[in-house]
C-alpha cells in the first residue's frame, strides 16, 4: 500500500463499471513508474480489508470504542485519542492496558503526565507485571520511547500526554509520521492520548471524547458521592469510515454502588449527507510536452 | 657416555591428545586486534620511551625494510622512514590472550593458560566431530581452530601432538596446522635444534661442551645418567626431549568478567574521540561475550588519567544485553553526566556476564517478547529516560495515592493458549498530580458544629504559567465529601487528610484533600 496514489473515484457497486475503465485510461497516460502507483478506491479498500485480516484488531473491551473501531484498536496503525481534561480519556488508555495485559500480552505506557497511579490500574484490571511503565520528562523523551517500546515488540503502546499544554509541544509531524511507520513495520498498536490533535496526517484514526458530565449520587440529607461520568466517543477521521459516528461511554467509580445506571450523553444530530465526488467519466487529454514552463 | 647400553625406555606416550594455538609476535598481534586498520602500515611495537626504545616485534612490511627486534627505534626508522611505532599495550595483550583462551574454549572445556599468546587444550576425542568430507579428523579440527581464531581477529598458528612441547613446536612451524601423529613425538622432535626446548642458559653450555646439538641426540642419553648429573632441570627436559609432559595440563577457572581496553597513544580530552575507540574495544567485548552464549549485566569503565590517577564507573543494566549501541549510550551519557576531569591515557571496559534472558515459545499463546530486544530495548531506555522512570508499577502498602513503586520490568511469560479479552469494568480513573497542586479554597461557614466545610471555590497557588496550564480555578458545582485517609500516625511521617471529590463549574472533575496537620489544601488527582 505504501505509496500508492489513492484517487477520488466513486467506488460504489453501481459505479463499478464505470471505475475500471476511468482508472484503466489514467493508468495508460501516465509514465511507466508512476503506473503501478495508482489505486482506485475500490483496490484500497479491498487492500485494507486484506490488512485487516492479516492483523487482526486488539480489543480494548471498551464496547464504545471496539464499536467504533470495528473490533478494537488496529494493529500496524497509530489511533489518536483527543480529550480535555475529565474526558474519560486516561480511564480509555486504562482500559485497552487492562485488555491487552488481560489476555496475557505485554503493553507499553509512555505517561508523560506522569498520572498512573498503579492501585487505580491494578483495579482497573491491569496486569502490573506485563506493563512497562516510562515517565519521560518532555514530548521528545516521550516519542522516542515509544519508539523504542514499538520496536521491542510490545503489542500495545500507548502514548498519554498528560493534561494540556503537553510538555515539548505539538512534536514535528514527522516524528509522528516516524512513529506511525515504526508501529506499521512492528504490527502494534499505538493509541496516542493527547488533550488536542498532535498527530496530525499520521493517525489512522482520530477519536474526539467529548468533556464528561459528572454522574452524583445522593443530594438532600444524604452525602453527595461521585458515581461516575459519562461520555461520548465519535469518530473525527478513520481511514475507511465516514466521520461523525459516535458512541456513549459510562464510566463509574470504584465506589459506585453496583447495578447503577450512568445515562450517556445524545448523540448529535447528525450531519448532512456529503455530496458523492462525481465520477471521472472523460478524462482531459493528455498536456502536450512543449509549452511546459522553463 | 655409553648411551645405546645404559638407554632407558622411560614411561610410554601419554594417550591425551593436546592443541596448542600459538600466535606469533604475540604483542603485534594484540596490538593488531585492537588497531586492525594498522595493518597495512609498516607497524612496530617497541619497549622503552624515546630513542632508547628497541623493537619486539615487526610487522611483514616493516621487516621487508630491515626492521628486526632489538634495534633501536631510531635505527629502524633510518631503514623504514613510514614507520608506525606503538608501545606495548599490557590491556591489549591481556584482552588478546582472553580471546585466545575463548576461541579454544569453543572447542574444549579443558584448557590452559600458557601466556604471551599460548593456550593448550585438550582436544582427546574432539576430533571424531571432524573430518566428515574425507578430510584427517585432526587437520579439520586444526583448520577450524585456525579459523576461529582468525574470526576473532588472530592469526594463530595450530599444532596437535600427543605432548604440550611437541603441540607447541608444532605450532611454530609454517603451514599451519602441522599434526604429529600419536607416538612420533619424538621422531618429530629429534632433528630440531636444541635451543627448542628453551633450556637454562647453565643447562644449554653444558649440552653444548658435552656435544649434543639436537633435540634427538639429547634424547638418546640415558635418562637415569643425565638425571644424576643435571639434576631435576635435567631430567625434566630429557622427559620433554622425548616428547612427555613432565606437567600435565593444567584447566584454567573461567575468569568472573571480561576484560577489553587499550593505552591511548596520547591522552584524549574530548569524548567523541575516545567513544570513537571505546566503541572498537565494546563491538570486541560484545562480540567475546557472543561467542561464549553470554550478554552483559554490569559494565564496568576504568580509566587511567593524565599525569596520574584512576576512574571507575560502573553502569547497572536492567536486562543482560550484548547490543554495543546501547552500551556506548549508556557510556556517553555516564560520561557527560559526570566528566573525567582529566585527559584519559588508557581504558578498559569490564563486562560482568550473565546469561542472556530467554523465552519459550508457545504455538496457542500470546506471543511472548525477544529476550535479546526487550534487554536491548529496556538498556536504550535507562539510558534515555534514567533508571527511575523505567519499570513496572507495583502499589505500595497503604494508602496515599501518590505513593507507588517501581520494580525492574521482567513480565512472566505468556498463557500457553490465548485467554479471550473480558468486558472492562469501565472504571473511573484518576488521574494523579504529582506533585500535589496547593490550592487556596473557600469553603462555607462550618458553623459551631467542627465538621469540615466543604469547599466553594479554589484557586491553585501556583505560578502564573503554570496556573494557565493547571487550570485549577473556580467556583465549585459540586462537593462531595469528606472521607477521611489516616496512616502512619505511629511514623515520623503521618498522613491525616479529609478527601473531597469536587466539579467545577467551568468543567472538571477533581480530588483535594486538607492536611488536617496543617490546614492546607491540596489538588492531587483529577477524574480523567
């Protein structure tokens, strides 16, 4: 796939007819190096459909998050994680640690906000032996941490950078591009936590948590006790899925008494359908070589 | 002397079957191994300083003009202007015979420690594990140790007898390696020169007025007679002469650590020169502790100093490793961190192995993470990070929440079959702040009743920036609490705190906690 050219091609069923030929004319003006460089949509998708299957996803045993994700987190792909504060965000990376170190595999924490507290994970349900725990100081500590994690194999790394502003930065979009090429070569997941986007073209997806809204319990003659929060999860870019898809997330707290319903927020109302791009039925004719610009 | 009467049998051969691998101008080889892009310069090794320094040892270009061991250092550049010259190097050398004594451990576990660039080893049945394409068993087995030994970056010299004389002779002689069948010991050794045997210079006159001027012509005279007149010098060369050991070989102990450095030609003051050489000598090191199935757990750095004195460092690794980048990270960093403070004039690199870390596969199960790359990895991020900001999370007892420890990360090995993933119990984390945030907090009229008052508004007493990043400002929506947290009262370091959960009205989620000592709030946590 690396490489490829992906084009704005109509891939639905009923085009499909008129795609091929459409691709197979801008296959025959283009030089031959560039040839085998250019993908319909439909072979793209058809490529990440085989990826898929090859690597299968790592469940985070979030329901919110594998719906969204169709399974779980992908493997080979960088996942960022957008949140403000009291987003739910830390208590998501919590829970894909708790999944991965649950079925017996290793996980990385890159934590540059240096928040773990290992009680709360140990009873969030992670496995404190088979999590590796690195607190760097700064953004570029954290990137080339995580970096190392990925390239030891680990098949969860997940990179928290603490509350806002992060520490260092926004980071290059290289060295991001640089991490998601490192969890693509290695087959690991790599969920990036950050307040705002950092990632920037290197995500395969981006999920937004929408600010929780605070779940109490009791009022009146009896003490107020934080039940939980509760949030929602939609989908701001995925490669393959249309943004705008969204899904509630409940979160309690360990004191919350069980059996206690966390109402989500709505979803939004949805957005409106965009246009279909047009299909390239003619393609322009090929520029002549001379009057090109000196 | 009547010697065919009087001739005594001796002892039959031992059956052993000895190696010996011998390198030739032994300080030039070692000097070679640690500087091997001196090989194609005329190089000499001398002793002494200044113009008083004679040469050991030439290389093939300097003797082909004129050099030879025991001129001086200016008589040999007047024939050989491009001369290099370096001193004898005791580290070069002791790293060089370690080597040595390696390669031939690869191949017995019954060797010996001979010095200046000797080792025996007993190779008695060794040889049926040779010769599968027709070739003498023996000769394979030579021509491998040859091999070895150049892999390792020494040109040694093989010979296989029944003796360790007749081995080293052996070994000394060109087109190695040279096999005395067992039992011709002393057909082999009888044309050879006397002064193979290296006797005492006493010893030596004596032969040479009594005539005898070959191995063989020693060999001959009664064993009994030259015992009664040369004494037990005597009788132990005459036992040499006819190719028996008059000492067996003697096994060395392995030594606890590997040793790898070299004497600077002139003292360096800068780092990136000397992480230039010291890389040369760890790839050596690293490569040794290969060969033997080992990796490093502690590396040990001693330097000696311009005009005088010594450094040691020491380096802990977190998991055995052998990868020479992490390794010369970890020197860097040690370096720059804390500076020799004088010009460095030698160095060696002391490696404390361990064996590698390893890993069963299993075909159900998770995979489980490369030993070799988790070592690697986990030494790059010591370097990187420090040793406290790497490792596993472990509670600690009690209950405050900023307390927590780390210990070195080692995960058990995966479940032999895949477990399936459980629903998560969706908790609530907490994001902790270390260190806590001191807030300054308005709380409502508690009255007369003593109770703590919850809180109606906080400000973080922090600094302007650090507020903006903080942002832990605000009316209070919501309080919930107190719970109470009190431990180590009996301490010299108490904990009496009353907790409070509190949202605040621009958004937030988070958990102050009063010192009930002191009266002062805290921010140390926030729902996250």
């Amino acid at each position: 796939m690396a490489g490829a050219l992906p084009l704005a091609l109509d891939t639905g069923p009923d085009d499909a007819a008129a795609t091929a030929p459409a691709v197979g004319r801008l296959r025959a003006v283009l030089p031959a190096d560039f040839r085998g460089r250019v993908q319909s949509a439909r072979e793209l998708a058809r490529a990440r459909r085989e990826e898929a299957a090859e690597h299968p996803p790592l469940p985070t045993a979030v329901p919110a998050l594998d719906r969204l994700l169709a399974g779980g987190l992908p493997r080979a792909h960088l996942v960022e994680l957008v949140g403000a504060r009291s987003s739910g965000r830390f208590s998501t990376v919590l829970a894909a640690l708790a999944a991965t170190t649950g079925v017996g595999e290793a996980a990385a924490l890159v934590d540059l906000g240096d928040g773990l507290d290992p009680a709360a994970a140990l009873a969030a349900g992670v496995d404190l032996a088979r999590l590796l725990w690195l607190r760097p100081a700064d953004l570029q500590g954290a990137l080339a941490s995580a970096e190392i994690a990925l390239g030891a194999g680990f098949p969860l790394v997940a990179l928290d950078l603490g509350p806002p502003p992060v520490r260092g930065g926004r980071g290059i979009e290289a060295a991001w591009l640089r991490l998601a090429r490192s969890a693509r070569a290695h087959g690991a997941a790599l969920l990036v936590a950050s307040p705002y986007r950092v990632s920037g073209t290197a995500a395969t997806a981006v999920l937004r948590a929408d600010r929780a809204r605070a779940v109490w319990q009791g009022g009146g003659a009896t003490p107020w006790l934080l039940g939980g929060a509760a949030t929602r999860l939609t989908i701001e870019k995925h490669r393959g899925t249309l943004p705008g898809q969204s899904a509630g997330l409940e979160l309690k707290t360990a004191e919350c008494p069980p059996g206690t319903r966390i109402q989500t927020p709505a979803a939004p109302a949805a957005a409106a359908p965009r246009p279909r791009p047009a299909v390239w039925e003619e393609l322009p004719e090929p520029r002549r070589a001379a009057g090109g610009r000196r | 002397m009547t010697a065919a009467a009087d001739a005594d049998p001796g002892p039959a051969p031992a059956a052993a079957r000895i190696a010996c691998l011998h390198l030739p101008l032994f300080p030039l080889a070692a000097r070679l191994r640690a500087e091997p892009e001196l090989a194609r310069e005329a190089l000499a090794v001398v002793d002494g300083n200044g113009n008083a320094a004679r040469v050991v040892a030439a290389n093939r270009l300097a003797r082909g003009a004129g050099v030879k061991p025991g001129q001086t250092l200016p008589q040999a550049r007047a024939l050989c202007p491009k001369l290099v010259a370096r001193p004898g190097d005791a580290a070069c050398e002791r790293a060089a015979q370690e080597a040595l004594l390696e390669v031939a451990e690869r191949f017995s576990p019954r060797v010996e420690d001979a010095g200046d660039g000797v080792a025996y080893l007993d190779v008695e049945g060794i040889d049926r594990h040779f010769g599968k394409d027709g070739t003498p068993p023996e000769l394979d087995l030579g021509r491998s140790l040859a091999a070895a030994a150049e892999a390792a970056g020494l040109p040694a010299r093989v010979g296989i007898a029944s003796s360790k004389l007749a081995s080293r002779i052996a070994a000394g002689l060109p087109d190695s390696p040279v096999i005395v069948p067992a039992g011709e010991e002393a057909a082999f050794l009888a044309p050879l020169p006397l002064s193979r045997l290296t006797p005492e210079i006493d010893l030596a006159a004596t032969l040479e007025r009594w005539g005898v001027r070959s191995i063989g012509d020693f060999a001959r005279l009664p064993a009994k007679r030259v015992a009664s007149r040369l004494g037990k010098s005597g009788r132990d060369l005459h036992a040499t002469s006819r190719g028996l050991d008059p000492r067996p070989l003697v096994p060395r102990e392995p030594p606890p650590a590997f040793h790898e450095g070299m004497s600077l030609e002139w003292p360096l003051v800068s780092l990136e020169p000397f992480l230039f050489v010291g890389r040369a000598a760890l790839e050596r090191l690293c490569q040794r502790l290969e060969s033997c199935g080992l990796a490093c757990t502690r590396l040990e750095l001693n330097l000696r100093l311009e005009p005088d004195g010594h450094q040691t460092r020491s380096l802990d690794l977190p998991a055995p490793t052998r990868d020479v980048k992490t390794l010369l990270t970890l020197v860097r960093l040690d370096l720059e961190a804390t500076p020799p403070g004088a010009p460095v004039a030698a160095f060696a690199f002391l490696a404390h192995p361990d064996r590698p870390r390893e890993a069963q596969l299993s075909l159900y199960g998770p995979a489980a993470l490369s030993p070799d790359k988790l070592a690697t990895a986990l030494a790059r991020l010591f370097a990187l990070l420090g040793p406290d900001r790497v490792g596993s999370p472990q509670p600690v007892d009690g209950h405050r929440p900023e307390r927590f420890a780390l210990v070195p990360y080692a995960p058990p090995p995966p479940p032999e079959t895949r477990r399936e993933p459980r629903t998560g119990r969706g908790l609530l984390a907490v994001r902790v702040l270390r260190p806590p945030v001191a807030l300054e907090v308005i709380t409502e009229d508690a009255g007369e009743t003593g109770e703590p008052a919850p809180p109606v508004e906080i400000r973080a007493l922090v600094s302007e920036e650090e507020k903006k990043r903080l942002r832990i400002d605000g009316r209070v929506k919501v309080a919930s609490g107190p719970w109470g947290l009190e431990e180590g009262w009996w301490t010299d370091d108490p904990a009496g705190r009353d907790y409070w959960d509190v949202e605040l009205a621009g958004g937030g989620l988070y958990r102050l906690y009063r010192d009930r000592a002191t009266g002062e709030w805290f921010a140390d946590g926030v729902y996250d």
